[in-house]
C-alpha cells in the first residue's frame, strides 16, 4: 500500500508542489529520492489536506532555500502552487 503525498517546497520567490507516491509514512528527517542525484528532506508532515494522504514540507538536501531556482524546481517535477 502506498501514500498519496503532496510535496511542498517553499523557496525565497515562491512554492513549489509535487505530488509523489510514498511506499512508507514520512516523518521529519526522512529523506525521499527524487531521482538518481536529488534528494529531499521532510522538514514537516501533515495529514488532512484534501486529496492526499499526507502533505510533505520538504527542502533539497544541501541547498539553501534562497539559492533554488525555478529551472531547478521545475527539473524535479515540481510547479508553482498554492500552500495550504
């Protein structure tokens, strides 16, 4: 059984979701592969927003919020959109 989850990633200009397949329950500190060389990290969980499991605030590994750009953003398959 896997979880319907909603990724969140807030940068300096705006916030960026993704929805991805989880195979477990996330927990702060989990770290999710996106693919081969990105990795993000779940800084917050929350459970209830409509339409998913579970909603993920994660950050990527290493890079400091302020230093992510759109192109990056956009290259792990997430877009702009609305949080909460």
């Amino acid at each position: 059984m896997s979880l319907r989850a909603k990724l969140v990633l807030p940068t300096s200009d705006a916030t960026w979701v993704s929805e991805f397949e989880l195979p477990v329950a996330p927990f702060p500190g989990m770290g999710i592969r996106l693919d081969v060389y990105e990795l993000v990290s779940v800084t917050s969980v929350v459970v209830g927003d409509p339409g998913y499991d579970v909603t993920c605030i994660v950050e990527i590994e290493d890079v400091p919020a302020g230093e992510i750009t759109a192109d990056k953003c956009r290259s792990l398959g997430f877009e702009i959109g609305p949080y909460p």
